[in-house]
C-alpha cells in the first residue's frame, strides 16, 4: 500500500498494513503495520518511524508497528529511531521480531498451531540449509509431504506455496 505520493527520498510503500477492530477495549480500531526486512538496511529504522508518521497523519488512527528481520546477522536489531535537534527530540521505539531467534527451535516451530510459525518455517529452513543442497532437499520433502497428505495435488501444492513465498517443488518432467 503506498501511503504517501512520490517524495524527494523515493517512493513509500508498507509491506503490510492491517485495520484491527478491537472488541474489548476502548481503542476501538488500530492499523497494524508489519513491516519485512531480509537484508540490514542501515536506514529501516528511520524509514519505519517515517511510514509511523504518515500512516497516522493520512488515518487518523492508532498505528501498531512491527519490524520482521529474515536477514542472517544476529547483532542487527533496528529497534528504536533517535533524532535530536535544538532540543527537540522524538524517541521512536520499534517491536521487531528477529527470525533468526527461532533457528535453534525449528521442531517447535514445526509442531506449532500457530499459523506465523507456519509461514517463517520455509524461511527458518532456508537459512539453516545455506549451502547444503542435500539438507535443503530433505527439508523441502519434509515442508511438502504434508501438504500432499492433506489432499492437495501437485498443482495445489505449486500455487499454495506461490501464494505464500514458500519452497517451490520441482516441476516434474514428462
């Protein structure tokens, strides 16, 4: 969703951006806005204070803000924006989520009900198998057998993962 015309540092478009109703509070609804960061990008927290601002200013609603880093350095962790000047200073504090965090506890992502451990398994095993052809491929067959044990054919299976950014199967030869 592009949230703002083209401006002077390039086009601002959000990965992902959500109107929650709230059913048990007076905040009534919120906008949640997650945004996906595969690679360090040394200016993503600034960025996500700039996409804060002109998501609220444009709805006037309340914006709950997420970073999700898929990026492979452990010590990158954009969580907060400062900028300082004559005195006036905002102090943007960003909730990330680091995919890296679950690497050590695939099985449980594995096992869960949870549908976001579902969506960042292929992701997970993607980078645990940097490298390594042969684990990767049983990774994939482990990732899709049960997709085929649900009923899905080969092509449900093809636009599923389409659908969802997943490992692609091989198309067979005839």
């Amino acid at each position: 969703m592009q949230i703002a015309p083209q401006s002077e540092s390039g086009p601002r478009k959000v990965d992902k951006l959500v109107e929650v109703k709230l059913l048990f509070c007076e905040v009534g609804w919120l906008l949640v806005h997650l945004e996906v960061q595969n690679q360090r990008d040394t200016d993503f927290a600034r960025r996500m204070f700039i996409y804060f601002y002109r998501i609220r200013d444009n709805h006037d609603k309340r914006v709950v803000r997420v970073g999700v880093l898929g990026d492979g350095n452990a010590n990158w962790r954009p969580d907060h924006y400062r900028e300082s000047n004559f005195g006036c200073q905002p102090d943007f504090i960003l909730p990330i989520v680091k995919l890296l965090d679950f690497l050590d506890d695939i099985e449980s992502s594995e096992a869960s009900a949870n549908p976001f451990a579902v969506i960042i398994l292929p992701h997970l095993m993607t980078m645990q198998t940097d490298g390594d052809a042969e684990n990767r491929c049983q990774w994939k067959l482990r990732f899709l057998r049960p997709l085929y044990r649900r009923g899905m054919s080969a092509e449900d299976v093809r636009k599923h993962c389409a659908e969802n950014n997943s490992i692609q199967p091989a198309a067979r030869s005839r």
